[in-house]
C-alpha cells in the first residue's frame, strides 16, 4: 500500500526558502519590459563592481589594523574604565549602519564638531565626507570594535600554562608575539576578514547615504536605484545575478574554510602577561588606545546627545513609527526563528539518526546562504510575484517581515542549532527506547533547553531587524515608516537635532534587545 | 639541596607557609588534597609566586630574587605544555633557546633527549598528531634538555590511565638517576610513586604537614587523610 508521509519541517522549510528565492528570480527575469543585455550595462557594472571591492577591501584592511591594536592594547593594560569599554565593543554588534551614517554626519559633516571646531581656528575650507572618506569612516566604526572583541575572545583563550611557560622561558615581548598572540590572530584574522569584507561590499545605508554620486555605489545601491528610480526589473535581474554568485562563492569560502569546531571552554587566563611591562609595547598600546578613542568616542558620544532633543521628537509619527518598527521586528524575529528552528532539527535529523553529515552540512550552510542573496533584488522578485496574483499594496507589510526575518535565520540558527544537537546526544537514545518522537520529543526533551537560546536568538533577530534600513527604502513612505526609515528622512532633510534624538532612540531599543539577548544566552551555563 | 624555610604567601582567602628540604638528586613526590597548595609550592619554587617573608635556596643560592626565566628550574604542567603551532623539535628547542635559533649541536641535542624519552623520530610532528602520553613525554624532554638541575613536574600524567602513568613515573625516575637531577613531583595517586620516590611531602592547608621516606609517610597518623585525598575527586 502507498502511504503518504509528510516530509520533515526542516525539509519542507529548506525548499521553501530555495524556491522563494528562485521564484523572485524568475520573476525578475521573465518581466515583460526588454530584458537589457549584460553587456549595456557592462561599463557601469564595471564601475560599480571596481568600487565595491577598492572600497570594501579598504574598511577591510583599515579595521583589521584599528581591531587588532586596540584588541593586543586591551589585553596588555589594565586601566580606569577598561570592562565599560569591553561592554561597549560588543554593543557594536547591533548599531544599526543608518545610525553610524548620522554619527559620521554629526562629527565630520558639513555642519559637524570638526567643521565646526575648525572654523572657530579660522580655517573654512570646507572638506567633503562624501564618497571613500565617510563611507570608510562609518565601516571602520562599526567593524573595527567587532574585530577586537573576536580577537581579544581569542587571545582570552590562551591557555595560562602557555603564559608561565612564556615566563618560564624569559620570552621577549617579540617572542611572546610570535608563539602566543600570533597563533591566535592566523586562525581567528582570514574568517573575520572575510565577513568584514563581505558586509562592506554588500553594504547599502552607509553607500545609499554617504556614497555622494552613482559612480561611488555598491551593488546593493545599484539595485535600489535600478529599482526605485528607473523600474528596469531587468537590469535588477542582472545585477542582483552578480551579487548573488559573488557573495555567494564568498560566503561558501568562508563557511568551508574557516568555520572551525567552537572550542571548549578553557579557564580565562588571568595570568599577568610578561610583556605588560615592556617600555616600547607601553607607548605603543597608548598610542593605539588614543587613536581609537579619538576615532570612536566622538562618534559614539554623538549618538548620546540625542538625549537632549528627545522632548522635540515625541510626536505621533514618531510613536506611530516605532510601533510600526517593533511590529516588524517581532514578526522577523519570528519568523527568523521557526525558520532556524525548522531547519536545525533538520540538519540535527540527518547527522544524529540519518547518519548523513553531508546532508546535515547542507542544512547548515543554506542559513549562511541567506547572507548572500541580494534583498532588493529578492524583494523586487517577490514583489512581481504578489503583483501577478493579488493587491501589491499591502506587499510591503508582508515583504518587510519576510525579508528581515530571512535575513536573521542566521543569527537564529547560531543560537538554536548546538543546543538541539546536546540535547539530542544526551536523551535522544532514551527518547527512542520511550518511543518518545514527533511534537511530543519536541515538547518534553528540547523545548526546556531550547527555550532560552531560542529565546536569545529571537532577542537578537528583533535587535537587528530592529535597526535595518534595508528595503524599507523602497516601501516607506506616508503609509509605512520605520524609524530607520524617519531618520534617513530627517537625515536627508539636514535636520541632525531630531536625527540625533531618533537615533538615540533606535540605539537604545536595539542595545536593549542584544543586552537581553546575551544575558539570555549566557543564563544557562 | 632545595631548602624551603617559611615562605609565607597570603591571599584574602588563602594563606600559604611552607618549610620543606629536598636533597639534590632526590625525587620527592608531593601529595595531599587537592585545593591545599601542591600547584602553589610548585609556582613558588618557578618563580610564579613570590613569597612576602621566608627563604627559598637551591645549593646554596638564593633563587628569590632571580626571574622565573633565571632559575635554575624547569617545570611541567599536567596540560597545555606545547605550542601547538611548533612540531615537537621546535617544542623542545625552546627550553634551550627561546629565539629557536639552534645550533647544529643544539640540534642533535634535542634528538637525543627525544630518544632518551622514547620520542625516536618524533621531531617533525605536530602536537596535536600525539596522544597525551607523547605529549608529556615532549615536555619532560624540555624540561631535560634545558640542562637546570632542579625539575618540577605538577601533576604531570594525572589525565593519563593508570598503566601509562605508571611506566611514565618510571621514565622520569630513570632519568632523573641518569642525570642527576632533583625533581619535585605533585601527584593525585601517591602509590605511584610510592617505589621510586626519595621523599614524600604531604601538603595540606597551605603548609607541608609531613615529610619523610614514601612507605613511612603512607603508614604514618596521616593514611585516613592521604586516603580521602585521592578519592576526593
């Protein structure tokens, strides 16, 4: 007798996203309105690409040196303050781009501190932060704390034996370079760089705002604007093609290559390091700390004094809005998580009871993948696939959720995924000899574990959907506004007062949610 | 000789004093629970501690006020001996010259003392290719090759099974003979060492309670508190 069972969750879930995004292609692709050739579009593609990788290999490189630094000073000194900045690179994590876009307009802006205190030494040349210099300047703030934070985890990790023996054995301050910080930098350094460089290329608020011209714009600009302003679905169906093999081959290197096993917990060394007293290493670590102090406190700072124009923004829109965006964010964040959770029993199915590490690796890699595909482009494609069979005007409420919540699975996945694992390898014999299987299992063995990380990675996915100013570019308007989306407008219309008070706000709700995110994670162990 | 003479360290919840003397060429074994100061008197000695009040000589020199690095001593962790982005020659090498700048006798050196281990052969290996045994053996090769006369092993092949320890207990003792070197050794099982050691020092509550020949240390007032000290954990 044929009996028909209904495939895993994880399956289904795994097909869903693939056909999801393969739909929106299509639909991009097969619209009706002269499909233009690759190659008329060939010369600005070039630019386009050309500036993308020269401006994200430069936040790269420029991250790496200020993250590195600032991690090796961190762990050698000890000073007033040092765990509140601890505390403050991790927040970085979340800062939305769009906020970091006003910070970089507050402090090197036309009418900003340093034009400002420049004028007061009587000097009014007027210089520009549009184009490499503020789109630089708002990746390195943003990225440069997330590279010490990983890298000083790292270095955290150093076992203190290795410490005694550098003593043991008199190393010098080269020697405890080469054989102790070195190590660790080449294992950490080629992943990390990657994801920097992968987000910068892909970067679209910090282009869209601070690119200043259409030669200066990333890939992900150029489908806005093929979108938005010139409606050539073609053209977007190209680029976004582009996009998608580009950051999808460089997602593939990354997952392959440098995903390593997490590694045990090992006792945080608290072993003084030999070399803390070195002469030279002193001012080299002071220099270092007041580079980015002077580079990153300001910007920061300039978020901070939003707090006194919060009384002017307290309007209905700006109620209205934030509402609007924790709506959205809820929903992502919801999404993001059924989905992350789908897909990990999936991927816990095939390497636990199918025996199929291949199959289960898939499952882990189609997370990374969302990563990499293009959410204008994929937004676009589904919006023609609404408009082919209902009323695009609600498209954006749907869309919206949708392609935040798909951009979070990640995030999600991270959290859930090795808990589902534990679980399974401690109960899961004793689940099978009870005949414990299904809903039941899920209900009785894996939610009372589940539930906090699932909980973190809701927190977290919220945080981030939270402060994207993603595609609600091209839905916002006077029926959808996001408070992203009221900053960039007030951004736009050079009114830095109440952009600063939004962006305190958007700050504050999004630090709050990765704050509960890790208190959250961390609760269990 | 090793004389330890009222070296006193304090902590807000710990304090330490510690009086012991070992003869050179002696293995003296140092047991007792765990938590009571073995590790602490081993720091000490190397250099990792300094003591607020007492005195602390090797054959008659005084080894307070030279750096971990200028003492005549080698120590040996349970765990995390070795680099493990250096193979086992270079691993070796660095208890003669931490710049690994070896000469051609360096060199040859440093194969003997791995043959001496039973590591014949070894020298291109990475750690992390070696069982935990081959590992510690690495490292008491450093500890050998470094030519200090006084070696501290702290609980040197505790994660290693009962048979493997015991034939690594013996290497060390043979080596020690064939060297003449002084070695104190923290262990969690004192039967181990019960044979081969010199001496035996139980330490408990910061202060060496005891100290004397093995079997009368292990049939003294003391056997209850030895006892519940290794089924402690």
């Amino acid at each position: 007798m044929l009996t028909l069972r209904l495939p895993h969750p994880g399956t289904l879930v795994a097909f869903a996203i693939l056909a999801l995004v393969a739909g929106g292609f299509i639909a991009l692709a097969t619209f009706d309105g002269g499909t233009p050739t690759l190659f008329s579009i060939g010369p600005y593609l070039g630019r386009v690409l050309a500036f993308s990788i020269i401006q994200a290999t430069l936040s790269t490189v420029l991250s790496l040196a200020l993250g590195i630094g600032l991690a090796l000073a961190l762990v050698r000194r000890s000073f007033l303050g040092r765990s509140i900045v601890l505390a403050a690179l991790s927040t970085t994590m979340v800062m939305p781009t769009i906020v970091a876009v006003f910070a970089v307009f507050a402090v090197y802006g036309r009418s900003g501190w340093l034009a400002e205190g420049l004028a007061f030494l009587g000097w009014n040349d007027g210089f520009s932060i549009f184009g490499y210099p503020g789109i630089l300047i708002a990746h390195v703030f943003l990225n440069a704390p997330f590279v010490a934070r990983i890298t000083l985890d790292g270095l955290n990790q150093i076992p203190a034996e290795h410490w005694r023996l550098a003593t043991a054995f008199g190393f010098t301050p080269a020697q405890i370079f080469r054989h102790l910080d070195w190590p660790v930098l080449r294992t950490e350094l080629p992943g990390i760089a990657g994801l920097i460089f992968l987000m910068c290329f892909k970067s679209f608020a910090i282009v869209l705002a601070l690119g200043g011209g259409p030669s200066r714009s990333t890939l992900e600009v150029a489908i806005y604007e093929a979108l938005k302003i010139d409606l050539d679905f073609g053209r977007v169906a190209w680029l976004a093609l582009i996009q998608l093999v580009i950051c999808l081959s460089m997602t593939a290197l990354l997952h392959w290559a440098f995903t390593r096993p997490p590694v045990g917990h090992t006792i945080r060394s608290l072993v003084r390091r030999p070399d803390a007293d070195n002469r030279r290493l002193k001012s080299l670590d002071a220099l270092v700390l007041a580079i980015a102090a002077l580079f990153i406190a300001p910007l920061a700072v300039s978020v901070l004094t939003g707090l006194r124009n919060i009384p002017d923004i307290l309007e209905a829109d700006l109620l209205q809005a934030l509402l609007t965006s924790l709506t959205i964010a809820a929903a992502a964040a919801v999404i993001a998580c059924l989905l992350a959770l789908a897909l990990a029993s999936a991927a816990r199915r095939r390497r636990l009871v199918l025996r199929s590490p291949r199959m289960a690796a898939f499952y882990d890699f189609l997370p990374d993948t969302l990563l990499a595909v293009p959410p204008f482009a994929l937004t676009a494609g589904l919006f023609l696939l609404i408009q082919r069979f209902g009323d695009p005007s609600s498209a954006g409420l749907i869309l919206l959720p949708l392609i935040n919540g798909l951009a979070a699975v990640p995030f999600a996945y991270r959290f859930v995924a090795p808990h589902l694992l534990t679980v399974e390898e401690r109960y899961g014999r004793v689940a099978a000899s009870l005949g414990v299987t299904g809903w039941a299992k899920l209900a009785i063995m894996d939610w009372p574990v589940l539930r906090r990380p699932l909980a973190a990675g809701f927190a977290l996915a919220m945080a981030l959907s939270f402060g994207d100013f993603g595609i609600i570019a091209l839905f916002g308007g006077t029926e959808l506004v996001t408070l992203p989306y009221l900053l960039y407008e007030r951004l736009g219309a050079y009114r830095l007062d109440e952009a600063s008070a939004i962006g305190l706000v958007i700050v504050l709700v999004a630090f709050l949610l990765a704050h509960a995110s890790g208190r959250l994670s961390h609760a269990g162990h | 000789m090793l004389v330890i003479e009222n070296c006193r360290l304090t902590w807000p919840d710990f304090v330490a004093d510690y009086s012991l003397s070992v003869k050179a060429g002696n293995l003296c074994a140092v047991i007792g629970p765990s938590g009571g100061g073995k590790t602490t008197l081993l720091h000490m000695i190397a250099g990792f501690e300094t003591p607020q009040s007492g005195a602390l000589t090797f054959q008659g020199q005084d080894l307070l006020p030279l750096a971990p690095a200028k003492r005549p001593v080698a120590i040996v962790f349970q765990d995390h001996n070795l680099f493990p982005h250096l193979n086992v020659a270079q691993n070796v090498g660095l208890g003669l010259r931490p710049s690994l700048r070896l000469t051609d006798d360096e060199k040859r050196l440093i194969e003997e003392t791995l043959e001496a281990v039973g590591l014949e052969g070894f020298g291109s290996r990475r750690p992390g290719e070696m069982s935990g045994g081959q590992r510690q053996r690495v490292a008491l090769a450093r500890a050998l090759v470094s030519g200090r006369p006084l070696i501290l092993l702290d609980e040197p092949f505790s994660s290693l099974d009962p048979t493997l320890r015991r034939d690594m207990i013996l290497l060390v003792d043979e080596m020690r003979r064939k060297r003449s070197v002084t070695i104190l050794m923290t262990i969690h099982t004192p039967e181990d060492a019960a044979d081969v050691a010199d001496q035996m020092a139980f330490v408990a509550d910061g202060r060496v309670v005891a100290s004397g020949r093995p079997a009368d240390i292990l049939n003294s007032a003391l056997a209850p508190r030895i006892a519940a000290a290794v089924s402690d954990s």
